[in-house]
C-alpha cells in the first residue's frame, strides 16, 4: 500500500515508518521538522535497508499538499503532524490551534479532492478528560481535557467524527495512545526533546546522562499504591505495529469512525518506573520528591482488550524493555 505519513520525522511517526518498511509498504513523508530532524530519514533508510521518499513541508500548506497528492498515488494517510506540548499548549493557545486544526482540515480537503478517503488519525487518552473509573474504555463518553493540546485532539476526534457521517466512503480510525516511551532496539531513532523534557522518560535520559542534576517526581501523596501517579506506559515499537494492525483492519473494514485504545492495560507509578529504569540499566537516578503537578490525574490507563479483539494487536514489551531501550537510544546518541 502506498501511504502518506504526516509527522513521520517525530517521535512516534519515524517508528512507524520503520515497521511499514518491514511489511513492505511504501512510504512518503510529509513533516515541517518543526520538531525533528531531517537525519531521522536516513537512519529509517539504515535500520530498515528501504527507500522513504521525504518532502519538508507544512500540512496547512494546500499547495504544496495537493502537488504531494497529485505526485504520489495515496491510497491512505496516517496523519501524526501536530504540535504536543501540554504545557506550551497553555501558553501559546492559539498557535496550538491554529497548527493542529488547520493541517488536519488542510489534510481533509485534499484528500477529499483526491477521493483518498482512508484515514489512521493520533489522538491521544487525553480525550478521555477525567472520567469516574480509572479504566478508560472506548466506550466513554469523551470528557474535556484540561489543556489546549488536548482540547485540539478532541476537536479533531469530533471534526471526523461528523465527516464521516456526512460522506459515507470515508473509513477513519481514532488511536488513542496511552503514554509511549522506549526506542527502536538498533538505538538510531527515539526521543530526544530539544531543551528541559516535560514528560517523565525523557527528563530520567537526561538525569542518567548527567544533563540534568535530579528528577522532581510531582507529588507522593496521591491516593495510589506508593503515593505516586499512576499511567500506562507502552512501547513504541508496539505502539509503531498498533498502527500496521490498524490500517489492515481498516482496508478491510466498512466505512466508518473506529477508535481503539493503544495502551499496555497496565498501571504503572512513577516511583515504579525510576525504580525499574534504575535496575535494569543498574545506574543510579538521583530524584526528589516535590509538590503535584497542576492539572495531572492520580491515576488511569487504558483497558486495551478492543484492540485486541478486533485488531489482533497486544504489546509484546515489558516496562523492563522500555526502560532498557530508552537508555539505550540516548546513550547512542551521545557517543
Ligand atoms: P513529535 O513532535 O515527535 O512528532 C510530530 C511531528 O509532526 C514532528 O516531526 C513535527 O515536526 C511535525 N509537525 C508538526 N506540525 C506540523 C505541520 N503543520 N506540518 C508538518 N509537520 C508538522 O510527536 P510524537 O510524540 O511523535 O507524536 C505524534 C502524534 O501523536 C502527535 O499528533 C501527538 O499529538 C500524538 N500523541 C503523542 C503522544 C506522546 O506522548 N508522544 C501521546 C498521544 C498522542
Ligand atoms: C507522566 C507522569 C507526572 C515529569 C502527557 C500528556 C498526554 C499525552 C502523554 C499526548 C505524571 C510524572 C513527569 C517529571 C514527574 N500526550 N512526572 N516528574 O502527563 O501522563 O501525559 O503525555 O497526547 O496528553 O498530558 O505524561 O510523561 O508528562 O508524566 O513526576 O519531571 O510522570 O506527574 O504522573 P502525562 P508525563
């Protein structure tokens, strides 16, 4: 299958590029490298021994999108351009919106222009806002998130939700990804945030790798098995093959709105991961404990079992692994 990978430089959507590699698909990327690099192609190239045709370029950028689509025969989009960052998303609202809405219409209408009508979309746990039961089910009715970012993903969710009803030859499925951590085994690709991490593996890399003096774990006085917040953490890799299982599903599927959780099903606590990261890579993290973050939730994580049931798609990684191959990737681009 031929298929367009918005953001395919980031984090997540260079993964995935590798494991459609590996199945054989053929790839083109569209990514600003706003938040990643170029070099990210080549090492995709090295890990998996195929060509990716790249185009440096924004998805709100209507031309330059319709040459893509005219260029290239796309038979499917997976559209992981966005903006990410909770706490920038406060600041700076509008920019925010601006990006995250305006290439996903931008994306929709050119697509639609082309009758590429097959649509794998980001979305993210935060679209659950704060729900009774710490198990979050499809099922659930979507609550509001406590921050722009996360508003623009449940935006997005309802924009689909309704052009899909108002042309029935889409078929479109909503990912929601629980909290990815851990790097491709090879140690090429992974996350490296430019400046302080605001997520909590990145911050360990950069305390491990001595860039930063200790981690500050927000708050232990939560209502949880260590006082410490509890999340569901999975791999990227599995996260990555989520992906595959999910545009199988949906060349076979009717036309629709499908969403499925992509979680390990597990809660995992803070204090769990630094103790687990600190084992496996037997280093020391030097950390303090400090006050609650504002806006964080004690504890959630995904119930996983639709995925599984309907995609065939379960992680294969351990906390073990994902905190062996995120030191890995780090220590590797230090060298
Ligand atoms: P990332 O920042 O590493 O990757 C996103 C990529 O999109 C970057 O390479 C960036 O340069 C590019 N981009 C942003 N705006 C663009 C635009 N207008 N045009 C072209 N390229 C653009 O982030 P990631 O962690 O790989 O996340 C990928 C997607 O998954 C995002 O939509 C994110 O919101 C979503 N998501 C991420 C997480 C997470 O914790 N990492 C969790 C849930 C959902
Ligand atoms: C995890 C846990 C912190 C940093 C965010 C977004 C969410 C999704 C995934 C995109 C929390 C604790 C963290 C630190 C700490 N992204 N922590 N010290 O907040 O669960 O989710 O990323 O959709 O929308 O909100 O992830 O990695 O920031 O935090 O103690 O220095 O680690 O309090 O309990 P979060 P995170």
């Amino acid at each position: 299958m031929k298929i367009l990978i918005t953001g395919g430089t980031g984090y997540i959507g260079s993964h995935t590029c590798v494991e459609l590699l590996n199945e054989n698909h053929e790839i083109i990327i569209v990514d600003n490298l706003y938040n990643s690099k170029k070099t990210v192609i080549e090492k995709i190239q090295n890990i998996t021994n195929k060509k990716v045709k790249f185009y440096e370029a924004d998805v709100s950028d209507k031309n330059r999108l319709e040459n893509i689509f005219e260029e290239n025969d796309i038979e499917a989009v997976i559209h992981f351009a966005g903006l990410k960052a909770v706490g920038e998303s406060v600041k700076m609202p509008l920019t925010y919106y601006r990006n995250n809405i305006d290439s996903t219409l931008t994306l929709l209408e050119v697509m639609s222009e082309h009758n590429c009508k097959n649509l794998v979309f980001s979305s993210s746990a935060t679209v659950y806002g704060e729900q009774e039961e710490p198990v979050y089910v499809e099922s659930m009715k979507r609550k509001e998130p406590s921050n722009p970012y996360g508003k623009t993903k449940a935006m997005i969710e309802q924009i689909l939700e309704d052009l899909s009803i108002s042309d029935p030859e889409w078929k479109i499925t909503l990912l929601r990804y629980f909290n990815p951590i851990g790097a491709h085994k090879s140690g090429e690709i992974g996350e490296d945030p430019n400046g302080i991490p605001n997520n909590l593996m990145p911050y360990i890399l950069k305390v491990a790798i001595q860039e930063l003096p200790e981690l500050t774990i927000f708050g232990k006085d939560y209502d949880t098995k260590d006082g410490t917040c509890i999340r569901d953490y999975i791999h990227v890799v599995d996260l990555a093959k989520g992906h595959i299982k999910a545009l199988e599903h949906l060349t076979k599927a009717t036309p629709g709105t499908y969403i499925y959780n992509l979680g390990s099903g597990q809660g995992i606590s803070v204090q769990e991961i630094v103790t687990t990261f600190e084992k496996v890579n037997n280093i020391k993290i030097d950390y303090k404990f400090g006050p609650r973050r504002e806006g964080d939730l004690p504890g959630f994580y995904s119930d996983a079992s639709k995925a599984y049931k309907e995609l065939g798609w379960k992680v294969e990684e351990t906390l073990e692994t994902m905190c062996k191959d995120s030191y890995n990737y780090i220590k590797n681009q230090k060298q």
